[in-house]
C-alpha cells in the first residue's frame, strides 16, 4: 500500500551531473546538508557498491529509497537537491555525496474520518497507532487502515473500502502539522441466512455443517471463514475444498461451500513369500488393511487389519470411531488388537477411549484399556513372559496446527500419552518365585513432536521427535515398546527392537508433486535403552541406530500410498529394506 501526499507536499529531486570521468566506480556514499536519521545508512541503498559512476538510473533509485527512509520517520518535506561524485584518493575510486534538504520531522495535528455509520469516530481512531502529536510514520498508518478493515470483515461488512483522501500540511501558531483525512465506504452488512453445500457425493450435509461451525443467522466474519475452510480440509475427506463463497437468491444472502470428495475407503494388501531355508519349508508373508475414514459419508471410521510378518509373527486390528456423541465435541473409539509374538506370546488388548474437542487444534483424551498376556513355550521349552492382566488409564493431550492431514507443508502436531497400569499375574508357575509381586504397576509415557515448513515453493522439511518409556515392577517383554520399520526407524525389520527408552528422530525433505503426492529422502536416527530381563535371560543394553534412503508419498485411486528405500547402520547397498504401506488418520 503506497500513500498518496496531496496538498502542498511536493517532491523535487534535482539531479546534477559532474565530470567525473566514466569508468570510476562508486565505492563511498555520504548525505550532506541533514543529519542522517535513525536507522538509515545512506550506503545500504547503493550495495553491492563498486558500480559505475554513469549509472544515474542506479543512483536515482538510491536516492528515491533515503527519501522514502525519511518520509516514514515523519521527515515529509524531505527533498534531495542535487549528487555530487568526487574522486577518491584510489585511481578510479569516486565518493557519491547526496545533498538533502530535510526540513522538520512533522507531527500529526489532525486525524479525521467520513463516510463511516457503523463505527463511530472515537471507536475506530482509538485503536491507532497513529496518533495525534506523535511524528508521522507511514508504516503505522497503513497498520490502522488494515485494523479498520479487519473490524469490518469481523462486523459483517465484507465489501468495506478505505481511501485516503489527502495527507496535508497545515499551519497554526507559526508552526507545521500534519492532517490525515480518511475516507470510508462500509458497503452492505451481509447476515449468512443460508449455506449451501455443493460437490458432496458421499459425505452427509450435516457432517459438512458440523465442521463449518457456521450456523445460519451469523454474521459474515472473514476470519471464521478462513477457519471452516480449514476445518474441512482436516477432516480428510475431501480432494480439495474451495474458498467459501458469498451468494444472493432473491432477498436471500447465503453461503456457497464447494467440495471435490475424495477417496477416504481404502484396501490394501501385499503379499510375499519366503522360500525355504535351512530345511525349513517356506512361508507366506503379508498384510491386509481395510480403512474407511468416512464411513457411509457420516464420519465415523472404520479399520481392520491383519498382517502376518513372518511364520509366527501376526497382528490382528479393528478399530471404529464415533464422532459427535449426542452432538457434542466429544469422539469415542473403540479397538482391539492380537498379536501373536513369535513363540514368545499372544496379547489381546481391548479398548475404550474419548476424545475431547477442545479446539480446532487442540483436544484430549481419556482412555481405558485392558491387556492380557498369554505366554508360549518356545523352542527351548520354557516361558519368557507371564501370564497376566493390565488395567491401564491413559491421559493424553495432541496440539494439531497442520494445513493438512496427509501432506502438510507447515504446522505443528504435538502429542504427549501418559499411561496408568494395575498389573495382575496369574502364572505360568515355572516362572513364579516367592519373590515375585502377583500385583504391581506400570507407567507409560509416549512424546511426540512433528514440525512441518515449507522453506522454498514445494520443498518441505518435516522433522520429527519422539520417546517413549515404561517403567515398573515384573516388566517383561509384553510391556515394553516395539520398534523398527515404516512408522519409527526406517532400514531395519519391523519391530525388531525391545526398549525401555528409547527416543528417536525423523528427518525427511520433501519434494511436493501433488497435494498431497511428494518424493522425500531422508534420516532416522534413534537411542534404544532396555534394561535386563530375567524372564528372558537378557541383560540391559543400550545402543544407538539409524537408517537413511529415499522415498515416495503418491495419491492413488487405492488410496495415499507410502514406500521407501531404507539402509541401516553398517548395511550394504543389497541389504536395504523396502517399507510399504497406506497412510491413514484413525
């Protein structure tokens, strides 16, 4: 926003030419005839010094930027009379010197305003910065006017216009002030009496409204608008989400919300085979995952997966959410989960757990879960975990300020859970001694901190922090973190690592192609602490880890898919992991 000076205020700048000779270069620059004000160094505006002395179009420029300098310090007679280019005492080497008349540093006598009914004089100027008696400055100004605005955009008035209808200088009792008129057309106060939903094949109506936050009646409110935007987007249902739009049909004023569905019922699965070895017989490996984030277009979700990591190795999956109970910002979801470890164990964990919308980025959770263990016996006949039963409560907050779900380019995701357990062990008896608590606790704490920035057009660095600890009495390996593979650290086997700690980072650049499709590489690196466990003859150990590659995020028609190319500390170019996977929000 560039101001207009009307009135007496004219500008001249009188260029002087000099005898210089042509091939001098100007590698000094000084004002003469004003002191220069604060924070303005005549030299910054010439830089890189060392151009030509006949470059008067350079000099102009330079010029036009110290009196700009002076004009937003108040110093609005400012003019600059003449240049003159000296030689310096270096063959070839010239001074510039620029010849000012400042004049006085105006203050501001009168701030006046027209055209405006809905705000009164004293309730708009109350809130300036510019003020009368203090000097000019134009940044400040410009400030006020988009103040101005926001309170009409924030009132209802979406076409309210202002104008500057002069800057003038004015005498009274022998000295100059400074007058400030402004002009103002508010236009139509627009009340959204209806909204109106177009392109939403699947999801319901009232699933849109719910997330608009916009109730017939309510007055236009820029800022709101730019939020229900926001609020569609984050469901994840949609391809993309146009800018809300302001419509009249007769005597009606409403609003116009255009969405592109997208795919949120997806199906994946993968299938492998590991030939035999050793003499053992070969085995099939894979995974099928079933997700439905828009369930029958009401919102509710839906997942079921299975995956069968190796021969003894499988996880079983389902989960179904519940959004709005009774209409309230309040989620629920309900999961359970088997996996079967090996010939170490088979756990089934059942849970029950709210989610409070607190905010459009902030919420919490109370959740409530049990999970029992059921030892096996392993090659070597004996159990290495017990037989038990956790009851565990679990607090947890997430702070979500991400542009998007899947492919975000700026913003922050935070997400702390702190987990209470009440351990019951019931056996197997080899492993119970007259030591052993039949009764005792865990404690689960989990941090996770995601920044996303997009530093050039379409390169995005995403930077990940994460820990994760238990602790307590009769831990055995069904208490304690998995980790390795697709969603921890990349370039090592899924959940090849046992930890008590463990904290780990992800670094990945990317390389936007799509909304929500993007190349990356990227490095993982972690620390992993497990302290000794009997049951399992394993003392404590503590190492450091990490994988680094390349990968791909593509938007199909299956759905958004995730694979990478991932080495591991010390490997070798054929002992790369391939990890691949669906990227899905439960």
């Amino acid at each position: 926003m560039k101001l207009l000076f009307l009135g007496s205020l004219v500008f001249a700048c009188l260029i002087v030419g000099t005898n210089a000779p042509a091939q001098t270069r100007i590698n000094s620059v000084r004002v003469a005839g004003a002191t220069v004000a604060a924070g303005v160094d005549p030299a910054e505006y010439f830089k890189p010094l060392g151009f030509s002395s006949s470059d008067t179009s350079r000099i102009e420029a330079g010029i036009m930027q110290i009196r700009q300098a002076y004009y937003s310090q108040g110093y609005l007679l400012c003019s600059a009379d003449s240049f003159k280019i000296t030689d310096m005492k270096v063959p070839g080497e010239g001074e510039l010197t620029i010849y000012l008349s400042v004049g006085p540093r105006l203050l501001v006598g009168r701030i006046s305003v027209s055209g405006n009914k809905f705000f009164g004089n004293s309730d708009i100027t109350s809130g300036f910065n510019t003020r009368v008696g203090q000097p000019f400055d134009q940044v400040a100004l410009e400030n006020d006017i988009r103040y101005i605005l926001d309170r009409y955009n924030a009132d209802g008035f979406p076409l309210a216009a202002i104008s500057i209808d002069s800057i003038y200088v004015y005498n009274t009792r022998g000295s100059d002030s400074l007058g400030i008129a402004l002009s103002i057309k508010e236009g139509k106060r627009v009340k959204i009496e209806a909204v109106r939903i177009e392109g939403n094949t699947e999801t319901k109506d009232y699933v849109i409204m719910r997330a608009l936050q916009i109730k017939p009646g309510a007055y236009y409110n820029d800022e709101e608008l730019k939020l229900a935007k926001q609020r569609l987007q984050k469901l994840g249902f949609f391809q993309s989400v146009g800018n809300p739009q302001i419509f009249e049909s007769g005597d009606t004023t409403g609003l116009l919300v255009k969405v592109v569905e997208g795919n949120t019922n997806t199906f994946d699965g993968v299938i492998g085979y590991v030939p035999s070895q050793l003499g053992q017989p070969g085995y099939f490996t894979g995974m099928i995952d079933v997700l439905m984030t828009n369930l029958f277009g009401t919102g509710r979700k839906f997942r079921a997966m299975w995956h069968q990591e190796t021969k003894l190795t499988q996880q079983l999956e389902i989960d179904y959410g519940e959004p709005y109970i009774f209409g309230l910002p309040l989620n629920a979801e309900i999961d359970f989960t088997q996996r079967q470890q090996d010939s170490t164990s088979v756990t089934r964990d059942f849970g029950l757990s709210g989610i409070f919308l607190f905010s459009d980025n902030f919420n919490a959770n109370l959740s409530l879960n049990t999970l029992s263990t059921t030892p096996l016996l392993n090659a070597a006949n004996y159990y290495s975990v017990y037989q038990s039963n956790v009851l565990n409560l679990g607090l947890g907050i997430t702070y979500d300020t991400r542009n998007d779900v899947y492919s975000p380019t700026r913003g922050v995701l935070y997400e702390t859970q702190l987990q209470f357990g009440q351990k019951k062990i019931y056996g197997p008896q080899q492993l119970m001694t007259p030591d052993t608590r039949l009764t005792s606790y865990t404690q689960h704490l989990t941090i996770g901190l995601s920044l996303f920035h997009e530093f050039l057009a379409r390169q995005i660095l995403a930077v990940g922090i994460h820990g994760e600890q238990v602790s307590g009495t009769e831990l055995d390996q069904s208490d304690m973190y998995r980790l390795g593979g697709t969603n921890t650290i990349r370039g090592y086997i899924e959940n090849q690592f046992l930890a008590t700690k463990a904290a780990w980072t992800n670094i990945e650049y990317r390389f936007a192609t799509g909304r929500e499709s993007f190349f990356f590489g990227f490095i993982d690196a972690g620390y992993i602490y497990m302290q000794s466990d009997p049951l399992a003859n394993l003392p404590s150990s503590s190492f450091s880890v990490y994988g680094y590659g390349v990968g791909a995020q593509v938007e199909t028609g299956l759905g958004i898919l995730k694979t990478s190319f991932a080495l591991g500390k010390g490997d070798s170019f054929v002992q790369g992991k391939i990890h691949f996977g669906i990227v899905n929000q439960f």
